[in-house]
C-alpha cells in the first residue's frame, strides 16, 4: 500500500516546508509515500504568495528541483532575516532516498514535455481530453524523457472517476447527481476557457454564443443544460463507470495508449456505504485485467532487461528454476557476476549455468546469525571443484570436533564462526542461543564468541573450505532452514499419528531436494479411516510455513530401527510412485487436452496416476512444480502455460477450461469466441505496430529501453475537488500541517 498526495501546490509554499513534512510522513509511514505536484491555478489562492503567481509553472519546476536536493540529505543555501545566505537541510531524514513525484498535467503538452526532462511521472485525466489527446502528449513525455537522458520511460497515472454496478443503468443513477455536482463546481473554468475542455462541447448554437460570452448570461436553466450534456459525454468516454466488462473495455483502452496505471478516484459525492461496496466489483476488474495482460511483468527476467542488472544473487534453487525458461535463460547470459548461496551448490548446477552465464559465478556461503556471508569462492573451470572458499575480512573459522578440539585439514568436523559479525543471540529464547552460540575456548583471539553452524566441513592444505552435511537434522528447502524434529513434533500432534520422521529426499527429474514425512498410524496403521495426504497438510499448516510441509507421506506399519534402537534413515523407503490417499475418488482423464496435462502432472510429480480432479498441492506440488508444468506444456501444447492459472486452478479438470478465463495462454482470457480471438489478433497488431512505430522513430533504442506499458491495477486515491488538477485547488487547501493542496 502506497500513500501518495496531490496535488500539492509547490509555488504557494516553501521548498522546505514540502520537503520537511513529507519527509515526516515518509517515516512515518515506513517509506510509502509519494506526491504530485501542480502549479495552481486561482488567483486568489495566490494571495499566499503573490509574487510567485505569472510565473507560477516556472517556479513550480526550480522548487521541485530544490525538493529533491533537500530530500536527498544536500544542504541547500536560503536567505534568512538578515537577508544573508544559510545552508538549509531538512530533518528527519526520508526513509526514501528518492522522492517519488508525479507532475499534474491537465492537458498543456508542454507540462508532459517539461516532466519528462526533469525525470517526473505525470498525473493526467480526462477532463478536457480524450484518450487519443493524451496518447500523443504520452508520446511526447517519453521522448522527452529519453533526450534529457533517463532510461526508463517513466510512469504515468491516468485519474477516472469511478463506479462499477451491476448493471449500467444503475450505475448511471447513482453517480448522476454526484457528477454533475462535481461538474457545477467547474463552471468558472468553463467561464475562463470553454472551448479547452471536450467533456463540455456545446448541445446547440444558443449556448454555444452565450458561452462565447463569458456564461454572463447564462441562465439557471441553459446551465443546467450544459450539465446535462457534458454529463453524458463523461459519463460514456471519460469515467470509470459501468459493469465489470465494460470498465475491462475502457482499461483494455488505456493500456492501449501507453498509460502505466489508473487512479480511481471514488469520492466524488457518492454515497460512503455505495462507494464501499463497489470496491468488490473494482477489484474484479483489476483482477481480470491482470489475468488478461499479465499485469505489470514482475517477473525476474524482465526486472533484468529493464534495469540492466549486473549482479544477481539467489539461491541455487532459484538459479535452477531460472533455467527452465529460454526467457530466463536470455536474462542470465546479461549477468556479469551471479552469487549463489542459502543452500549447497551441486556441481551439475554450476555445469548448466557456466554454458549460460559469461560472466563470474560464485559461492556464497555463511549463516544469519553471522551477518548472511562469510565465506566466498569464485568458481573456475566447469564446476567439479565446488568449495565455500576461505572466511571474508574480520570473520575467523574453527572445524571442531565434539571436544571443541581442533582437527587437521582433510579431516571433518563442525565449523565454529567468529568474528565481527556474530550475533549476540535469538531475540527472547535464551536456552537456543546458550545451545548456539558459545564462549571461544581459545583464548587470545580477536573473537570472544563463537556461532555453532551445525555444518559438517574439513579444511583443504590451500585453506579453502569444503561443505560435507550437517551434523544434526537440519536441512535447506528452496533457501529455507529447516528443522526437521520441528516437522515431526507438529505431525505427531496430530490425533491418527503414532510416529513420524521427515527427511529430505532429493527428486531426481529435477535434482530439488523435497521433504518426505513417513508416517505410523494409531490402531490399524493404514487400513480405512486413516488421514488422506490433504488432512496431514491441512493440520501442519496451521503451526507451519508452506516450505515446511512434505510434499509426500509414507505410512508404514512400523520405523526401521538401527540396532541400538534409534530411527535408521537411511532404510527408510523411497516415496512410492503410486498416487498417495486424497479424499476424492480417482477420476481419469476425459478428452485429449486433460489426457495430456495429467500426463504432464505425473511426470513432474513422479505418481503414476494423477485424476482431472486431484488437486495439485495435495499430490506434492510446490512452487518449483509449476515451473516444470509450465516448461512442459510449452512444449506439448506450443503455448505458454499461465503459472497464476495452475494455482488457481489447482485441478487438470479446471485448468484444461478454467471457467473460459485463463487459457493456456499466458495472459489471454483462454475464450475460443469470435470476439476474443479478434481481440488477441487486435493485440498482436497493436504491438508489432507499436514496435516498429519505436524502432522508426527512436532507431537508438534498445530492447531493454522500451519496455511494454501496461496499466497496473486501479488504485483509489483522493477526493479530487479543483476542477483542474494540473493548477490545483482552490476549494481543499492545508496551511497548517503538511503542505498540499487538492487531492488530483
């Protein structure tokens, strides 16, 4: 959740009072906020300061510029009482190092203009402007953006009213007297400059001259009629208003003129208890926008082309599901130094990765509780010779054995870590941290305590270290810690299980370690009446993390033994292929397309019958699941598999339709109806013609530069009460308390 203000009237106050106050509200607010500026507009507001009133855009863009510096921490020079110059910086400090702002721009191409070069995002609407009026000036901020030398394109708010029913007529009721209310408050605008504003084109000639005039004569009822008429043209072409489907329309239009996001602005004179509850309705057509275009790409491969990214750091399970994808793959070879770590690095990892990545590959390794890293290799040649390195600066290492004795290279033992970076402790668990973290029985050392790892390790003759496995029953899932006693207490809890022991069991289709919980029942073990794989998880997740439940259960009559009598794990079975106990009953596939996602789940899974209607999480999946599914049905079905469809989904019964939303497709509504396939043919045209529309225009562009834009999901904002956002408000103005003045 973000807060953001607007518009604040930056010449009708001072540079550092703007910056001061919200650099407080930043604090307070953790680092959300984030405000558009205007320039104002009325006259009389201008009684504030007058002197700033004929160059009031000019001023509004030189104190944005010393807002910025101020919120950067830079002291910058005013003139105090003796007229003498001081330097000024601001207090408390931002937690921001950035002040994200937006430049309200009603309609005048030059403020687009003058936006982009200053590094601004833009707040615009559609009061006076049609959609293709604010395509062109977009157009014109972008490039603006692009000479003045950013890379980005910057971001721009298109603000609607807002309202979606159930029916359009309704709708239509309910915001009738709100709206023209809202466009009353407009007249003097309209006095000024009739002619500015499309959304109050004239019905017919008498009042177009009455209006030519000043509106001095107009009367009550001419006025009224010019409500009437600006009302329906708002209403049909520049509000948010209407059913679900017919908001998708209008945003599927936004999208279309390059537009990043829509601020719904809700308060504008309808009634509180009808404005809250639309907001189900709202949120459905943000939801179904997102499903139809993929939203604003997120995703770790767009994230590198946009921003260029040099360093990568992830875990290796990470870097493998990155490899899945010819997307991902492309984004890694950009990579100049990939740094992985929070779990062991397998050497057939680093060997797919080195035919990808041209730059440096390295080895992180090292605990929270000693400050995240403490050790680094970089690895060479193809990757057999995998090691954590030697400790980085101010952290020293101890192998150990159980007598807390120093052991010779090449013989195992625990590693101890000190150094600068040792923690004092867990927060509120004093047992755990007198079990972790120790007095350094070695006298005269620069570190008073050490953290024990748990990590079995052995020194090399050349100092490097080599990872072994733990010393205890702690395991990494995905990046994750876990403590595997911590599993079984929860299981044993459960009112069926006698026994349990969970262990990591490494998946060999995909070389993921994945947690087994092998499972004796109460009574008569596994016969009927037994828990179902979905029970046991259901219970687990009420006290744990979903990277904590087992993906797999095996009930046996009984735990092997080893002959002192203690649990023998490594003659525990594997998971068995077989599909595992759920609470409906086994239905095959019925058509070729669920023929072939099943086949798909029980490949990735490794059971040898999955039914249409199993649900996908109760048969194993995890994350790194859907990632298989959705690299294997690219390549069955030629199509990009929607990873939001598979969890919703949940079912091949429900994926293979998916109630006619989501497709196969990435991104597309999946309705083999005529108008959606014109819609996906008016999309692909839209883009090849954009791109080559870029390339003629701006040749020097690349790839990365020119992202897709695509609207984010309608946020609400504030009420908007000034007739034109770009100069502000006359009407809603704070001169104590944080500085702003209308709401855009």
């Amino acid at each position: 959740m973000k807060l953001r203000a607007g518009s604040v009237v930056l010449p009708l106050h001072s540079p550092i009072r703007v910056a001061e106050e919200w650099a407080l509200v930043d604090n307070l607010s953790k680092g959300r906020i984030g405000i558009s500026i205007a320039s104002g507009w009325q006259a009389n507001d201008f009684a504030l300061k007058p002197e700033n009133y004929s160059l009031r855009k000019e001023v509004m863009f030189r104190d944005l510029d010393i807002v910025r510096r101020l919120w950067r921490g830079e002291a910058v020079l005013f003139r105090g009482g003796d007229n003498k110059e001081i330097p000024i910086s601001i207090l408390p400090r931002p937690v921001q190092p950035e002040l994200p702002v937006w430049v309200t721009a009603a309609g005048n191409p030059e403020t687009f203009r003058m936006a982009g070069e200053v590094g601004a995002n833009v707040l615009t609407h559609l009061l006076g402007q049609r959609l293709e009026e604010v395509a062109e000036k977009i157009q014109i901020y972008r490039r603006a953006r692009l000479q003045a030398g950013y890379e980005s394109e910057g971001h721009v708010t298109l603000m609607l009213h807002t309202y979606v029913g159930r029916d359009r007529q309704t709708v239509r009721e309910k915001v009738h007297g709100p709206l023209c209310n809202y466009l009353r408050s407009s007249v003097d605008l309209i006095k000024n400059a009739p002619q500015a504003f499309p959304a109050f084109k004239l019905p017919n000639p008498a009042v177009a001259e009455k209006v030519e005039q000043g509106m001095k004569g107009l009367s009550a009822e001419d006025l009224e009629q010019l409500l009437e008429f600006a009302f329906d043209r708002y209403f049909d072409a520049s509000g948010l208003f209407g059913t679900v489907e017919q908001c998708l329309e209008l945003v599927d239009r936004v999208k279309e003129i390059g537009a990043d996001e829509i601020g719904c602005l809700i308060d504008f004179g309808v009634d509180f208890d009808s404005a809250m509850a639309s907001l189900e309705l709202l949120d459905e057509v943000r939801r179904r926008s997102l499903q139809a275009s993929g939203g604003t790409d997120y995703s770790i491969p767009a994230l590198i082309r946009k921003h260029r990214v040099t360093h990568l750091q992830c875990t290796p399970s990470l870097a493998r599901a990155l490899m899945a994808t010819s997307e991902s793959r492309e984004a890694l070879r950009t990579i100049q130094k990939l740094m992985l770590g929070g779990e062991a690095l397998p050497p057939p990892l680093i060997a797919e990765l080195k035919k990808i990545v041209t730059g440096e590959i390295h080895n992180m390794y090292g605990p929270t509780e000693t400050t995240v890293w403490s050790a680094t290799s970089r690895i060479d040649g193809d990757g057999a010779d995998v090691h954590l390195g030697r400790p980085i600066a101010n952290t020293d290492f101890y192998v150990l054995d159980r007598h807390l004795q120093p052991v010779p290279a090449g013989v195992p033992g625990e590693l101890f870590i000190g150094g600068k970076g040792v923690a004092r402790g867990y927060l509120n668990r004093l047992e755990l941290t007198a079990e972790r973290f120790i007095e350094n029985p070695f006298p005269g050392t620069r570190s008073p305590r050490l953290y024990r790892t748990g990590d079995l390790v052995r020194y090399r003759g050349d100092g490097n270290v080599d990872f072994l496995g733990r010393v205890d029953f702690q395991v990494k899932i995905r990046g994750h810690r876990v403590e595997l006693g911590e599993i079984e207490t929860a299981l044993a809890q459960h009112q069926t299980v006698r026994e349990a022991v969970v262990v990591s069991h490494e998946d060999s289709s995909w070389g993921e370690r994945r947690l087994v919980a092998y499972v004796v029942l109460k009574g008569s073990g596994s016969d009927n009446g037994g828990p179902s794989n979905k029970d046991l998880q259901k219970h687990l997740r009420q006290t744990l993390p979903d990277y904590m439940i087992p993906a797999a259960f095996v009930f046996l009559g009984r735990l092997p033994l080893t002959p002192n009598g203690k649990v023998d794990r490594r003659s525990l079975p594997a998971p068995s292929s077989e599909r595992p106990t759920l609470e409906g009953d086994f239905v095959p596939p019925r058509n070729d397309v669920e023929e072939k996602l099943c086949r798909i789940w029980e490949s990735v899974l490794g059971i040898r019958q999955v039914g249409v209607k199993d649900d996908f999480f109760s048969l194993g999946g995890d994350s790194l699941s859907i990632i298989q599914v959705a690299v294997q049905a690219e390549k069955v079905f030629g199509l990009r598999l929607s990873i939001v469809a598979v969890v919703q989904a949940r079912t091949v019964e429900r994926l293979a339709v998916y109630q006619g939303d989501v497709s196969l497709v990435y991104g597309e509504s999946g309705r083999t109806d005529a108008r959606c396939r014109r819609r996906r043919q008016a999309d692909r045209l839209h883009r090849r013609v954009s791109r080559r529309f870029q390339e003629a225009c701006f040749p020097e562009r690349t790839a990365a530069d020119c992202p897709g834009s695509c609207a984010e999901s309608p946020a609400p904002v504030e009420t908007q009460r000034s007739p034109d956002p770009e100069e502000g408000g006359s009407h809603v103005r704070r001169r104590n308390g944080a500085a702003s003045g209308c709401p855009p």
